[in-house]
C-alpha cells in the first residue's frame, strides 16, 4: 500500500503552495481506511499552513458521487479555488458539476484526485493525482502471498512509494 495520509497531505501541501487558500474535500467511501487516512493527510496540511478546513462533501469512490458531492461543494459561499477528490473517479464528476456551473478548469477551480487511473490522462484537462505503483504493488503482495502460504505466520504490510503527478487541471488561483 502507498501511505494514503502522507500523499494526501503531499497533494495538499502543493495547492497551498500553489496560493490557494480555500480548498475544498471530498471524502472516500467510509467502508474504506483509505478514505480516513487521506481526509486526515488533507486536514494536517491545512493545519500545518495555518489554514481552516475547506467544506468537506461525502463522497463514494465513484463518478457520480464525486459529481453530487461537489455540486453540494461548489455551492458554499465563498466558493472553494481548488477540490481535492479523494480518488480519480470523483475529481472527473468534479470537473463535469464545475462545467454545469459555468466554471472553467483550471482557470476558476483547480481540481486533483487520487490513483492516477486512466481517467486521470483521459479527461480534459488531464487531472493533477497522486500515483501508487499498482503493477508494483501487486507484484509484492503476490510474493507475501506465496511467503504466507510456505510460513502460515509470515508475511507483512509492504509500503511503497507513492508520486504526485502534475497535469493541466491544477494552477494558482485568479486573484480579485
């Protein structure tokens, strides 16, 4: 597994340092622990810049979740300059609900997610994500695997890095 908390609050730490000061949220499915380590990795950026939480919106790890929770988040007044999604799929239905409202990406609203799924290079623009090594992670559990079945009692939790990947839907926010 990548450290879901230290990359949400890498991806974090970049929109504050891109100037924004509003960031809204949007959670994972709450089945998941990834879900509460990356809405933690979100609020200990804030906090570590000295900043409030943005609104937060439940969201389901799917596209339309991510759509309605962010229709709900672009509706708080004042609105956010950037939405961090807690996976690809969702930032995609931020995108579209931002679109709806006229707003242009990443011009009005900066948006990032989380996975670096194929969606994320498909869509425009191309979503700014954090990416875990999936080929490389499923070649480690695989080797667990084969460890625990020789040794019922081996094997263990394998962290591996993850890495931020900048693409066109992330910039500074426009200044009034």
């Amino acid at each position: 597994a990548v450290d879901d908390f230290a990359a949400a609050r890498a991806l974090t730490a970049y929109l504050v340092r891109l100037g924004h000061r509003r960031i809204g949220f949007i959670a994972g499915d709450p089945a998941y622990r990834a879900s509460a380590d990356r809405c933690a990795g979100y609020l200990h950026a804030l906090a570590d810049a000295g900043l409030a939480p943005g609104p937060m919106e439940q969201g389901l790890f799917s596209f339309q979740s991510g759509l309605e929770a962010a229709t709900r988040l672009l509706a708080h007044a004042p609105r956010c300059t950037a939405v961090f999604a807690s996976n690809d799929d969702m930032a995609a239905g931020v995108i579209r609900a931002a679109c709806e409202r006229g707003l242009v990406v990443p011009r009005d609203l900066s948006v990032c997610g989380f996975d670096d799924t194929p969606i994320a290079r498909q869509i425009y623009p191309a979503l700014t994500t954090v990416r875990q090594p999936t080929s490389e992670m499923g070649r480690l559990a695989t080797l667990e695997l084969l460890e625990r079945i020789r040794a019922p009692d081996a094997g263990c939790m394998v962290h591996v890095e993850h890495a931020l990947i900048f693409r066109e839907s992330t910039r500074p926010p426009n200044r009034p």
